[in-house]
C-alpha cells in the first residue's frame, strides 16, 4: 500500500516522520502529540476501549499542563453511553428475489449491513425502489422521492446529485434521509456508488465491515426509533438491483457521474435478509476544558474548538498489522488543537470570549460524541457561538492554500478570509463536493443545532498532482492500519494550519458581534 502511495510526484518532497521534539519547534511539538497518541500502545484508540482511555488520560495531563480548567460534567470528562451492535455476517443472509428465484449476496462480501443508528431489523422481505440520488430538497426544486410509494420498501439510492446545488446541501439532505425515510414508512436504505466514485475500495470496506458499530442508550437521541436497515453494496454488483426494470445501470452511472438526471423508479425484484447482531452497553467520554475569556460582557460567550480522539482500534490484519493507528485520523487533529491551545496561553493575547476545547468521543461511529456534546453541552448551548473542527487535515504536501469547509455559509467565512489575506493563504473551494466532507466530520453535530462553524483542510484544486496524491492516500492508507507513524509527514506544514486556526480562533472570539448565518444560507433554520 505505502509503494503505491510514493510513486506519486509530490510524496518526494515530503520529510521522513519526525522524531525531535525542540520546544521551540512549533512541527516538532505537533508532532510529538501524534507520536504519543497513534502509538501502537494506545491500540487505535477505539471508542470504550482501554486504548481511548489511555489517549484521554494523554489529552487530560495536556489540559492540565497548559492550565486549562476542567469543563466537563466529572472534571474534564462528559460521559456518554452507548450500545455497542456488532454484525454477526456468519450468521447474516441476504438475496434477491424475483421470477427466476433468488440470487445470494454475500455478507459482507457483497453487501456490507450497518450496525450504527439504532436496533438493526432481525428479518426484511420487502418491494426495492431505486430513487436516483436519494436527495429530498424541495427548497432547490429537486425531489427524488417525488411521486414514488415509500411505505414498506428498502430504497435504493446512488451517489452523487445535481451539479447546480449546493454540496454542502446535498450534503445535509444524505445526513437526514434515513430519519426522513423512516418517518415515511421506509424499511431501509441500500447505498449504492458508481465505480468511478469509489473512494475506499471495496476490499477495504469489507476489512471494516466486522468492525463493531454504536448508537445511543439514550433512545431518545437516536435519528430512528423503530429498527431500520442501512446498507452498503460492493459496486461491482450494482447491475443486479436493476434486472427486469428495462434499465441499464451502465447508463445510470454515467449519468450520476456528470451530475446528470437519474430518474427514480419501482425496482423488479425483492430484497431479503436476515441480520444477526450482538449488543453491549459502554460509555467512552468526551473531554472538555475551557480558557476562560477576559471581557466581562463576552466571558460567558464559547467558541468551540474541536476535533476527535478516537479511531477504528484494533480491527482486521492488513499484511499482519490489526492496529489501527488513526496518527493522521485524527491524532493529527487533537494535536493540533492542544498546540492552538498552547499558541493561546503563550501569546498573552486574552481572548475576550471563553475558548472551549473539546476532544469528542465517537467519530467514526457516527459523529455521536459531538452530537451529544452539541445537544447537551456542558455550558449553556445558546453560549456556543462558533465551532472551529479540525480533522484529517493531511500534511502529505505544503500548505499553499486552505479549504475552510462551510465558509460559503456564514460570517465565519469573512474571518477566515481576512486570515487568509494576512498569511497570504487563499482560500480553495472543495473541489470533491461529492464526498460529503461537510456532514462526516464534529462541525456538522454543531450546524445542526444552529451553531455556525467551520472545518479546516489543506486547500488543492481538482485535476492537481495534491489532488492525485490526497486521492492515493484515502484509497491506500485512510481507515486502514497504514495510517500510522512510519508514513511521510511534513510537521512544518501542519504548523502553518494551526497558525492559520489559531488567528480565525482569535479573530472569532474577539468579535463584537457573534457569528451569524448568511441570509441565504440554507442552515440558518437551525438557529434556536
């Protein structure tokens, strides 16, 4: 995996992995966070392990170092709890069902059944019906669902979606749809991707698919009450979904990969399954410390800094490794935030709003650490003016440009790009708005309560060698024991981004006015 990473032109610029830690290298001091937090001892840091506990203590002895006070609900920790749901895919089925009689697919060899969410339905008989992009947005004129009878069916949705809206919308519109199907009568909803939208292949989705999944013990946190089928099917089986509707998936994709119209329509065959889960209860926290500001009216105002502690644990063997390190995903982030908190404490520069670092649990569960800290925060949530979220910011190429992800979408994007201007690092739209990154990080837990908020990456353009070399590193090391200590890295750079957020933090809790929504934003109907 690593070979075919450094064959692409801009890795040769890039530095061994670091190993100094000279204080008065700002790289180095980041770096030895990662070190410290990806390191094979704290097992890959997965959510209600031993290893994320040890990560915790790690963060905690860092809070206290910089003097940060406690702002938790049991000092520096928010508890949460789950219910662990592991799929049993030996004791799982699944097939379609139509004239010609039933066509297996594998568990999770074809097909990849979700743990996350809520309870997982035991059995599921049901009609399929393929509504194109899966997109409900009625306020931009587009509505999959238009016109199709929901009620007791598995929905079949695809990637993508139309080039004249929004991805940031298009975005929002994916995070809501199982609730807004479920609500409608759906049973499930399988996820279809075109092969050249493949982001992770699918061997490697299937080396995860064992990987344990969580959702609230709080049944009322959860986005569906009653069971519901989420699932994911290997692309290369795609075509199988659309016998005897006179369709042509070949067509369909190329279609979605343009951004063209998909049509929605009844599919011809029945989907069955049987999932087999097993459950435990655990609780894993979030920490949270805060700085208190220095303006007696602001004080009492939070900008929230945040980013995710824990990764994928101790998983699948990739070439005999099972530690899952997470050293860019996102040990990098958590560093980045202590070091911003450090750059804070060091600069005698107050900031007149209070400054809350908080280093959330549950990520790549869910986002359901930062959903439950943005639902019940440990400060009043009418307090949280801002969320600045670090993640995955990857140090695989220098920082000549940044991608503020949300920007576009409130005044937090005037502060970014006053920063920008200083530092002479403008700011690069998301050239794969596709992806979803808007909705798969922390920030998104904030938005959806109202919270304006900004996620910070490396900027590139589409069709760039960064773009190639970011694409290579998520299809080869992302989510995958490979994401570890011994891959290139260039602290330097990472230095720079934290120098960057450490100025927007500044600019943003020194404001007069809190931030607000822009007009046109779509997101500003969260606001409370």
């Amino acid at each position: 995996m690593r070979l075919s990473l450094l064959t692409l032109p801009l890795l040769s610029m890039m530095a061994v992995p670091v190993h100094a830690q000279d204080g008065g290298d700002a790289g180095a001091r980041w770096w030895a966070h990662v070190q410290a937090l990806a390191d094979d001892g704290m097992e890959g840091r997965g959510t209600g392990t031993p290893g994320y506990d040890r990560a915790a203590d790690y963060v905690i002895a860092q809070f206290k170092a910089l003097g940060l006070k406690p702002a938790g609900v049991d000092g520096y920790k928010q508890p949460v709890a789950f219910v662990e749901q592991t799929i049993q895919s030996d004791r799982s089925n699944a097939a379609l069902v139509g004239p010609q009689g039933e066509t297996a697919l594998a568990v999770p060899g074809d097909l990849i059944f979700s743990g996350g969410g809520g309870p997982v339905p035991e059995k599921i008989d049901a009609p399929m019906v393929f509504a194109g992009y899966g997109l409900h947005l009625p306020e931009a004129g587009h509505d999959d669902f238009a016109g199709l009878d929901l009620k007791g069916k598995i929905v079949v949705v695809l990637s993508g979606g139309p080039a004249d809206i929004a991805g940031a919308l298009k975005s929002h519109a994916r995070s809501e749809r199982a609730q807004w199907l479920a609500a409608r009568g759906a049973l499930g909803l399988i996820t279809l991707v075109t092969p050249k939208q493949v982001e992770i292949p699918w061997v490697r989705r299937v080396a995860l698919a064992s990987a344990p999944a969580l959702y609230f013990a709080d049944s009322a946190m959860r986005e569906t009450q009653a069971p519901f089928l989420n699932a994911q099917l290997d692309p290369a089986k795609s075509a199988q979904f659309f016998a005897g509707t006179g369709k042509d998936f070949a067509t369909i994709a190329a279609a979605a990969d343009v951004s063209a119209p998909v049509a929605s329509f009844p599919l011809a065959l029945r989907f069955k399954a049987q999932v087999a889960a097993k459950r435990r209860d655990l609780s894993s926290p979030n920490l949270v410390a805060v700085m208190p500001g220095s303006d007696p009216k602001l004080r009492a105002e939070h900008v929230v800094l945040s980013a995710h502690l824990d990764g994928y644990g101790v998983g699948t063997p990739i070439k005999g490794d099972a530690i899952y390190n997470g050293a860019f995903d996102n040990a990098s982030g958590v560093a980045s935030v202590l070091e911003i908190a450090k750059a804070l404490k060091a600069s005698g520069v107050k900031p007149k709003r209070s400054i809350l670092f908080t280093i959330v649990t549950a990520e790549e569960k869910g986002l359901l650490g930062a959903r439950y800290f943005a639902r019940r925060p440990t400060v009043p949530q009418k307090s949280i003016v801002a969320d600045l979220n670090f993640d995955m910011a990857l140090p695989i190429f220098p920082l000549t440009s940044v991608t503020p992800i949300g920007y576009d979408q409130s005044s937090l994007g005037k502060d970014a790009e006053v920063v920008s201007a200083q530092m002479d690092l403008p700011i690069t739209p998301d050239p794969f708005p596709d992806r979803n990154v808007f909705i798969r990080s922390d920030q998104y837990a904030f938005i959806r309560e109202g919270i304006p908020a900004l996620f910070f990456k490396y900027g590139f353009k589409a069709g760039t060698p960064e773009a190639e070399t970011e694409k290579a590193w998520r299809a080869n090391i992302y989510h995958s024991p490979f994401d570890d200590l011994k891959q290139p890295v260039m602290p330097a750079e990472s230095a720079k981004l934290n120098a960057y957020v450490t100025a927007v933090t500044l600019r943003v809790a020194n404001a007069p006015a809190r931030p607000a929504w822009n007009k046109d934003s779509f997101f500003q109907r969260f606001v409370k």
